[in-house]
C-alpha cells in the first residue's frame, strides 16, 4: 500500500491540514472573484452620487429619472457602458457615465440589479 493511502500514517495528519487549508482558500476565493465582477456593498456606496435622481436604492420618485432597481444587471452595466463611450447620448448620464472605471459600473450594476423592482403600479 503506498503512504498516502495508509490511514494510519502519522503523516496524515497534515494531510488533512492541507486539505482543509485548500478548501479555506477556495472559500476566501469566492469574495475575491466577486469582486471583480461587482460587488453590491461596493455598490451600495458608489450609489450615493445616483440617489438625488435615481432615488433610494434606484427607486426613483420622479418619472423623469428611470427607476433601476431590479433592472437586469447586464443592462445596467450596457447602458453605463454606452453613455461613458458616447454609444447612447444624454447630456446629463453622460458627465457621470464619465467618472465611472469598469469596477464602478460592475459594482453599480451589481447593487441595482440585487434591489426589488417597482411593484405593479398601474395594471390592475
Ligand atoms: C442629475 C440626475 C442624475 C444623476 C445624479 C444620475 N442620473 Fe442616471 N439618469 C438620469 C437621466 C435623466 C436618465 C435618462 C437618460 C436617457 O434618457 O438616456 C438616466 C439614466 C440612467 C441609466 C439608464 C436607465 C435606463 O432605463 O436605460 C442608468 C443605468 C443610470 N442613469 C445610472 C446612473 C448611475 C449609476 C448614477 C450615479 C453614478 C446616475 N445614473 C446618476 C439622471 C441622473
């Protein structure tokens, strides 16, 4: 029987101690990977200077301002995307489209999308 497979090998011990380091470090992977594909607290933060507009956590009160809670996440991260490229022009969006990095706009678009939509207002 090789070492390895002999339970009783006092190396084992450490065995498992490897084991479970890899399976912490796979853990600990997790928020990382996250991260780089947004993150809703990072988000949550970044939201601050969208709320006058947009709203509290994207639900806008004013029907000039488009509600983005609950919106899909890849269409939130198109539309931030095109206003910063000039892909989709609006005079206003575009000056903040324009400080917002990759990470910004992913963290942005993680935050809104994770936020309950609009109820049914109007149909009944
Ligand atoms: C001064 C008001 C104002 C602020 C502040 C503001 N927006 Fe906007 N936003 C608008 C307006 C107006 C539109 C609609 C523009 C259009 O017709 O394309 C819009 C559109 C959007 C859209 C597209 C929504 C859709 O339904 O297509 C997104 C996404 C968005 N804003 C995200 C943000 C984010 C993120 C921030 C903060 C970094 C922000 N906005 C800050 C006014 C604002």
């Amino acid at each position: 029987m090789p070492a390895w497979a002999n339970t009783s090998n006092p190396d084992m011990k450490s065995h498992h101690l490897t084991i479970l380091l890899l399976a912490l470090s796979s853990l600990l992977a997790v928020p990382l990977s996250a991260a780089a594909k947004g993150s809703a607290a990072a988000g949550q933060q970044k939201a601050a200077t969208c709320e006058a507009c947009h709203g509290k956590d994207g639900k806008s009160m004013d029907p000039n301002y488009p509600n983005l809670a609950g919106q899909h996440k890849s269409y939130l991260v198109k539309a931030l995307i095109d206003y910063r490229s000039g892909q989709r022009s609006n005079a206003i969006m575009a000056g903040f489209a324009s400080q917002l990095s990759n990470q910004d706009i992913q963290d942005l678009a993680t935050w809104y999308s994770v936020q309950d939509g609009l109820e049914d207002l109007s149909i009944k």
